[in-house]
C-alpha cells in the first residue's frame, strides 16, 4: 500500500466517522431510533433547521438527566429551561398550526419565515430546555445573531420529545 493510499484511507475514515458532528445536529438521528417518528431538516448553503420527534407508549422513556448528559456529551451546553402547560400564548401557532414560535430577536419577518416550518406535536405539559450548540444564526442584513439555536421539548410524562435546531441566516 503506499503512502498516498494509506493517507486516503485515514482521511475517509475521519469523514465516515465524523459525519454526525459536521451536519447540524446529526447526532440526534442515532438518539432512540427505536422511537423516531418525524423528522424533517433543511440544510441550505445559507442556513437551515433539523425537527426531530419522538413517541412512545409508555411513561418515563424520555428521562432529562439522560438527554441532557446525551446533548452535553455531543456538545450542546445548556443555557435555560421553563416549564409550560397545555394553554400556550397565541404565538406558539402560525397559520392555525401548532408550532414551536422560535422568534430570534423578536423580527416578525425573521419569525415569520421560520415558524411555519417548526411544527410541534407537544400539547400536553411539558419542559423546554435552550441550548447553545457551537453553531450561530444571524439576522439577515444585520451584525445581530445568537448562539441558543438548540431546543428540546419533553412531555411531562415522558412520552413525547422534540428537538429543534437552528442555524444560519
């Protein structure tokens, strides 16, 4: 085998093997894929979002210890969390869709552009957890961005999750 060959096969395995840190929150795919039921992602040149969704029929498979040591392992570094009940504020829907209202920097146009695609399937009680997550989104024509671009909603009874991630222009 020569050299260049060897180097090839090095440089192959890194990018096989590292796939999931350069995509966008790729490492939540591997995450219960036994549970997975939607996802949805849009990776332009630009920016873009990934939705991830799980279900299951019984309580308690959604443990936040487990999740938030999961997102910390994958380099997520947890910012907030709050607690919300079923009677959400009008602007967690768009278009009479439910949706998770991620309004960066309050722009409507920025907001307005985004939420109709950040569908959300929680509507029961549930906790939401804001993560920075090494990637930014910038508001366009603006120096103005934000770093919290990662999101996880869970049920209160741990049936349900979901995580959102953000990032770009």
């Amino acid at each position: 085998m020569t050299l260049k060959t060897i180097g090839f096969l090095i440089g192959l395995s890194f990018l096989i093997t590292s796939c999931n840190k350069m995509t966008p929150a790729g490492f939540w795919k591997n995450y219960r894929a036994d549970l997975k039921l939607k996802k949805y992602s849009d990776q332009g040149p630009w920016g873009g979002y990934r939705i991830i969704h799980w279900e299951s029929k019984d309580n308690n498979n959604f443990e936040t210890d487990d999740i938030l040591k999961y997102a910390k392992d994958n380099g997520w570094t947890l910012l907030d969390s709050c607690k919300y009940g079923q009677v959400l504020p009008q602007s967690w829907t768009y278009s009479d869709k439910k949706i998770f209202p991620y309004n960066y920097n309050e722009s409507n146009d920025i907001a307005n552009q985004i939420n109709d695609k950040l569908q959300r399937w929680i509507d029961s009680d549930f906790k939401l957890f804001s993560f920075k997550t090494g990637w930014i989104i910038i508001e366009p024509g603006t120096d103005e961005s934000t770093e919290r671009t990662g999101f996880i909603l869970i049920s209160n009874d741990k049936k349900k999750m979901t995580v959102y991630h953000l990032w770009g222009e």
